[in-house]
C-alpha cells in the first residue's frame, strides 16, 4: 500500500463516522409551492440541509419533468423530492453526477446601468448594508406542481439550456473543471484543502462539493498549467502531505478560547449593533471555524457532542496551512464568476477567491479602480443620509470593529467612492448572496488579499 493509500485510509477511517450525517428539510414558501412532504436532493444524492432564497435559485424542468434548482453560476443545487424517497435518491448518486455536474443554464440578467452610493467603514460615514437586510430579486420561475415523478432512467441526461456567456469580451475564460464522482465527504474536504492552501479558495471548507470548489479548481489549472483530477484522492492526498500533512488535525480548546470576548447575539437593528462594544463572535464555534476556515455546522458534525466552552477539550479541525504571501500588483473581480483573481508584476495568478458582488438592484461598478486605502478590523459609520436607510434609523449611528461588523475584519477602499472589498460576517453566504455594490470575501480571504493588496494596486472590474 502506497503512503498515499494509508494516509488515505487513515483521513476516511478519521472523519467519515462524524460526516455522514444528514440534514431534512421541508421546502417553504421561498421557493414558490411544494407539497408538503417535499425534500431537496443534492446531485450527489444528500438531503440539502437549507432551503434556498427565491433570489439564490431558479426553478427549471428537466427533460424528465423533474424540477430542479439552479443558482446563477449554472450549477445545479437541488432536485426536488417527495419525502419517502431520499434512499432512492442516494442510491441514484452517481446517475444525478454525471447527469447534473457543470451543466449550464440561463442567468438572470442584471441592469449595470441604475446608480447608487455607499460610504466606507471607519473614519468616513458607511452604508455598506449587511446581507441580513438584503432583499432577494424577483426570478422568473415556473409554477410548481403538486406531485413530482422520479427518474425514469438513471442514465438519461437532462435536457438542460447551454450556458449563454454575457460578455464575449470577458478575459477569465479558464480550463474546466472534471466532474467529481461518487466522492466522500473526507474527501471532498481534502479536495478543498488542497485548493485553501494553494490560495484558490474555494470559501468555507464543509465537505460538500460545489460551485465555489470548481471555480476554485479551474482557477487553479489556470494559474499552474496543470489538470487537476478532483476524482484522485491519492494524487491529492500525497500534495497534501507536501504542503503541511493531512487535512484534518487535532486542536486542544484553550482558556481564551472559552473566555471570549463574545457577544450573545448581533441584532439586525444597527441602533442596537451600535450600544454593543464590539461586534465580536457569537460563541466558541464561530471563532473556531473561521480561525480554521470551517463551515460551523461542518466543526460540530465533525466533533459530535463535544463542549467547546470547556478548555482543554481536544477536537478536529481543519488544517489550512500557511497564509498565501506575495505582492498583487492587479485584482480582477469578475461579477459573472463571482469570483476575485489576483495577479503579480508578471501578469501571473497567483490567488482567486469567491465573491458576492453587487446585486441586480445595486451593482458593483465597471471598468478600472485602485486600491485607495486598506484598513484591518475596521469600524462602521452609518448614515442614513447616504444612499439607504436601515430600519427605522434616522442619525448616524458608529458600530464598533468586529468580525460581525457589516464589513468583517477588512476593508479595502477603492478610488471610486464609497465601494471596497471587504469581509462578512456569514462566510457560508459568499457566493451565495448579494451585495450592496462592494466585493464581498470570507474574513480570512479578505485578509489575505489585504496583506498582499497596496495602495494603488490595480482593480477591474468585468461584466
């Protein structure tokens, strides 16, 4: 047995147990009406463990006249079943892979051109709106019908539209990513690793395969010239082990871990946000999962009925490796991919990460901007003067610094007014959600772009 083999051996036997667990979950009005006793199925054959926003996801028909869920990169999130057949479901895994994986559909199409302003964080007045007071955008969706049939065939295809590019001019045409099959959760988590440490991010680490993992993958084989085999776990394994060991890793929960500072919660209201002395982390888990890059659902399934107030408690982490280092000299953030580059002196990739920029009410500005300022855990100013007002404030209000702050833990001020790349504080959103204007990054990402970012590197913006 190759020392790829054993190690691969060792990292399933270690988390498989704590991984396999999954998630029901009724479907509810956001996506329009379902039956009761629906379930939303992952093409890899798990429950899907929340239920989408109407803005998220689009609802379309395949040839066999199952719906499906499909979010604006073209990727397929779900496949709607009737409760009482998940089993069947995951027993058709490998046909809903080779059936769904980087197939293409349609994207709603967004007007660039409506006008809007928003302030920055800190010492200057600050309006970039959290998530949490965003309103999804109306999609065109089909009605949804009462009863819904399962696959005649497992081994009929979809017939699915072809992706149809936005803007032929676009520049970040990448190699695509092989479709990933019948892989486990260990190691998808490994796949996933592999990427967070070469500097293409593919965001929160959970062991589920998605867009943000493709991405990540395509990025990579364009930065290296190499085809990466997502379906090799050994090959990523044996990188792994040059790269710093195994994906996964002991930690012992110390004093100051238990100790904090933490808040009980962060209330929508930013009056409320505003009488906090810091916007810090809710509990143990969510400091632990951005410390080590996690998704915090994925921390807990790996660590079943552990305490993490208590110190001394040893658990499994993520292992993510050094921080990437080296000088950006140009960032593209392309509003199609959801998707930041970062390139060096010499014009070469060096990083790529998953964004949420703009919405369709609110987008991110087109053309060419500079890095204008970079601030680490920054403070927020908002006034309702500028562009929105949130809730029933009327005054300016100062929220303190914080990994919950609106922004995260950095902010990177751009020569257009009022627009940055920044942090958040709902790190499994990035992606997945929208933005008030601004490029949106997991804290760490955000972090590790402004540490290799200076003042006037060059941003682009692509539609």
């Amino acid at each position: 047995m190759t020392l790829a083999s054993k190690t691969r051996h060792v990292l399933l036997a270690a988390v498989s147990a704590s991984t396999l667990c999954a998630f029901q979950v009724q479907a509810q009005d956001s996506l329009g009406r379902l039956p009761p006793d629906a379930v939303l199925v992952t093409p890899q054959g798990d429950i899907l463990d929340y239920v989408p926003e109407s803005g998220e996801v689009q609802t379309m028909r395949d040839r066999n006249g199952r719906t499906v869920l499909v979010d604006t990169w073209g990727n397929v999130v779900a496949i709607v079943m009737r409760n009482g057949r998940p089993n069947n479901a995951v027993n058709r895994r490998q046909a809903n892979v080779d059936v769904y994986s980087n197939q293409g559909f349609e994207n709603e199409a967004y007007d660039p051109n409506q006008g809007f302003g928003f302030s920055e964080p800190g010492d200057v007045t600050g309006s970039i709106q959290d998530f949490r007071e965003v309103t999804p955008q109306d999609v065109e969706r089909q009605e949804l019908p009462d009863t819904f049939s399962e696959p005649a065939d497992e081994n009929d295809m979809a017939a699915l539209p072809a992706e149809e590019e936005t803007n032929p001019q676009r520049q970040t045409i990448l190699p695509p990513a092989m479709t990933v099959t019948r892989k486990s959760s260990a190691e998808i988590t490994a796949l996933q690793v592999f990427l967070d440490r070469e500097g293409f991010s593919p965001g929160v680490i959970d062991g589920k395969m998605g867009s943000n993992v493709t991405k990540a993958i395509e990025a990579w084989q364009q930065a290296t010239g190499e085809t990466l085999d997502p379906n090799n776990t050994d090959d990523i394994l044996e990188r792994l082990r040059l790269s710093g060991g195994l994906p996964i890793t002991s930690y012992t929960i110390t004093a100051a871990d238990a100790a904090g500072p933490y808040v009980a919660s962060i209330p929508e209201d930013y009056a409320h946000k505003a009488v906090l002395p810091h916007l810090s982390f809710t509990s143990t888990t969510e400091m632990l999962g951005e410390k080590f890059h996690m998704d915090e659902a994925y921390l807990r399934e790996l660590n079943p009925g552990v305490d993490f107030t208590v110190p001394g408690s040893t658990i499994k982490v993520i292992n993510p490796g050094e921080t990437k280092k080296g000088k950006v000299a140009r960032i593209v953030a392309d509003k199609v991919r959801k998707q930041v580059f970062a390139y060096d002196d010499a014009g070469s990739l060096i990083a790529a990460y998953p964004a949420t920029i703009g919405s369709s009410d609110t987008p991110s500005p087109s053309g060419t901007v500079q890095v204008d300022r970079i601030a680490f855990d920054p403070g927020y100013t908002y006034n309702p003067k500028i562009n929105f007002k949130q809730g029933e404030n009327d005054k300016v209000l100062t929220l303190q610094p914080g990994p919950n702050g609106p922004v995260g833990t950095m902010w990177i001020a751009l020569s257009k007014p009022t627009y940055g790349i920044h942090g958040t504080p709902e790190p499994s959103k990035i992606g997945k959600t929208q933005s008030h204007g601004c490029v949106r990054l997991t804290n760490w990402d955000a972090q590790e772009l402004g540490k290799m970012v200076s003042v006037g590197t060059v941003v682009e913006f692509l539609d």
